[in-house]
C-alpha cells in the first residue's frame, strides 16, 4: 500500500489486512484496515497507529510523506490493539514530544504498555491544540465502545477523526467511500454497528446529540477501520442515529439447528406462517451462518425466533453460542418465540424461551415442540405460530423500513 493524501496535507497512512477472517467472534470474510493518519503542519501530527503485526506498514507509509522522527504529537483516539499495538516501537522510533489521550486511555496504555514515563497530555471534551495553521478539538466518547475512545476534528478541515465510529471491516485498495458501491458500504457499516456498537445504542444516541449541539460542521469522517466518508458523511451519521434508535422493518429471522432435519422442517413450516402475514423472512442455519451474519440481520428484524432439538436435555451447542452472543448485544423491542423438535425428553423449546426473556425479546407464544418427526398436524401447528408471531409485528406497534438492511 502507500500513502495517500485525504486533504491538502492529511494523509492516511494505515494497514490493509487482506486476510483476518475473525474480529474476536465477528467474522471478517473481506478483512479489515487499521486505519492512521498523519497530519502535516508547524507541528506534525498522527492520528493513531495500527496492529502490531502490521507496524513496519505503517512505518513504510509515513515516510513516503515524512521521516518519522519529524512527528511531534502522537494522538490516541482509541487504545484497543489493533489501533495502538504499535506503540511502544513507534513512540521510541519517534520520540514524540506529547502523547494526546483521555484520562481513560492513558491508564488503558499504561495497563497494556506498562511505560509511565511516556509524554502523556491527557484532554477532555472541548479541549484544543493548535498544529499551526490547523486546530484539533477533542471529545470524548466514553464506552463507544471502550472507555477510553475519543474523537478529533479538525476545524478548519471539518474532518472528523472518529476512531471506532462509522467504521466498516472490509479490506480494500480504495481509500473512499465513493470509491465503492454505496448499498455495499452501508451493510458492512451494519453489520459492524449490529456486532460492536448495538448494545452502547442509548450512547451512541446521546453522542449524536452532543454533536449536534457543538454545531460541527463535517464535511469528511476518516474512521479507524474501512474507507473515510467523503463524499457521505451525513449518510452514515443517519444511519447511525437509525440504528441507535432501533428501529425495525416488518421483517423476521428465524435461526435453528438440527440433528435429523426434524426442527428444520418445522423452521421451514414457520417461515410460511410469518410470510403469510405478509412479512419479509430470512432463514439462517446456525450449522450454516456465522453469529455475526445472524446479528447484522437481527438489526432491523422485529421478529426474532429461534428453533432447536433437545440434545442431552439442553438445546444444540450453536444455538447456544448464538444466544449468548445476542444477549451481550441486547437488541430491544423485538417479539418472538421458539420451536424444536425432541426424542425424549424434549427441554430445548423452555430452554429457548428463557434465553429470549433474558435478552427481552417478548413471547407472542409459548412455543410448539414435536415429538420426533412433524405430521400434517405438526406443519400447521409451526405454521400457526409463524403467523401469530406475524400478527403480533403487523398489528403491534408500527414501524419502519429505511434502507441499510
């Protein structure tokens, strides 16, 4: 890769990674960027680093523009690893005279790095330094989504450093987002938000107002991850207010495992109940379909109901790993239910159940558990709950489809 300059004298000089394909637990099936940028003023400035692996990229990107002892400020927006690994090589290659963070994150680099004798200037909300010819204002966006996390802007840029904001895993040799198609950009964007940021959503909603209040005026986002938004800013910060919203479209996903195709035929049976209601439907096998693939359908669905067979009293080992994963993400306002079939024993529908009132998915039915293999009787009854889980979004309270999903 090389350097390339995002406005007169700002320049990314990040990392591509081709080939990550897991973001602890968040599949990357088109990798990711680790995002940095470098500023060039009285006082140079750069704007995070990257994963360690990747520090001699980095390195070979800044002195396409620059040497990198002429670097006088390091600013660390973020200090999660795959944005800050590369420090400690970088900061004694540098030598920098400051090392802008938050309070947060300057414990958060002390804890990973163990070095208190770095220049450390801590900021907070407001606060601003002058480069030259170009100011930086500092906000902090405490738990988005870490505590440390922080935004830069640029006010005579009206750029916007955003860090894990209004970012994308997805590799590319564009640096832009009109360099790419734009439904594409936007799911990735999803399925980022669905994966990383659904559960901070009440922050997310309070920064866009702060924001918002401040009056900046942006003109161009460099997220941390993914290409920088030039061209569509305000899209994704729609999008994003969208999201932290929650709001939903008349749309239902139904997610099951199986053993010998007994709870898929019922799964099948339920998306026909759910269609017949005139509902959008998406069928995801948990044998099939990554957790995150499931949690980015999950961010418009207002239906949620999940499917399983009863394995040693409990429900299928994917399921549960599924579960558990949307519970830390907690999406709200949605209605659902749950089905399986069983042998024996037969624990998985009231097992399903419980899980989805942990998360607050609310119950339009009790479920339909079936012995074995489904009759004629069975169908209808997966049908009729797919229906009852139809009518409870078509005749519950309205809402909304927005593009995005």
């Amino acid at each position: 890769m090389t350097a390339v300059e995002v406005k007169k004298d700002i320049y990314w000089v990040g990392a591509v990674d081709w080939n990550v394909r897991d973001f602890h637990g968040y599949s990357t099936e088109r990798g990711t960027t680790y995002n940095a940028y470098l500023v060039k003023d009285e006082k140079v400035a750069l704007f995070d680093t990257v994963k360690h692996d990747f520090r001699g990229d980095l390195v070979h990107n800044i002195q396409q523009v620059i040497e990198p002892d002429k670097i006088d400020y390091i600013i660390v927006n973020h200090v999660e690893l795959d944005h800050s690994g590369s420090l400690p090589e970088l900061i004694d290659l540098v030598k920098p005279e400051k090392i802008f963070c938050t309070a947060n994150g300057k414990r958060a680099m002390i804890s990973h790095f163990h070095r208190e004798d770095w220049p450390f200037e801590v900021v907070k909300t407001g606060d601003e330094i002058r480069l030259g010819s170009r100011t930086v204002r500092f906000i902090e966006t405490k738990m988005l989504h870490w505590p440390d996390s922080m935004f830069s802007y640029l006010v005579e840029d009206k750029l916007l450093f955003s860090s894990d904001a209004f970012g994308q895993h997805l590799a590319s040799s564009q640096r832009f987002d009109d360099q790419l198609p734009m439904d594409e950009l936007i799911n990735h964007a999803a399925k980022y938000y669905a994966n990383i940021l659904l559960v901070f959503s009440p922050l997310v909603q309070k920064l866009l107002a702060q924001v918002a209040e401040m009056g900046l005026a942006i003109e161009m986002i460099a997220p941390d991850h993914g290409p920088i938004w030039r061209s569509a800013p305000g899209r994704i910060i729609e999008a994003y207010a969208r999201w932290s919203r929650q709001e939903t479209s008349n749309k239902a996903l139904v997610v099951y495992d199986t053993m010998w195709k007994s709870t898929e035929k019922m799964a099948k049976s339920v998306c026909t109940g759910l269609e017949r209601e005139g509902l959008e439907v998406r069928l995801m096998s948990a044998r099939l379909c990554h957790r995150s693939d499931i949690m980015a359908e999950m961010l418009d669905a207002k239906a949620i109901i999940f499917g399983s067979a009863t394995l040693n009293n409990n429900i299928m080992p994917r399921l549960a790993d599924i579960l558990t994963y949307v519970k830390g993400l907690r999406p709200v306002g949605r209605v659902g239910a749950s089905f399986g079939s069983y042998g024996w024993s037969g624990e998985a529908v009231r097992q399903l159940n419980g899980y989805l009132e942990e998360i607050g998915i609310e119950l339009v039915d009790e479920g339909v558990r079936i012995k074995n293999v489904p009759d004629h009787e069975g169908y209808k009854q997966c049908v009729e709950l797919g229906r009852a889980v139809g009518r409870a979004v078509t005749q519950g309270a309205t809402t909304t489809k927005e593009g995005g999903q």
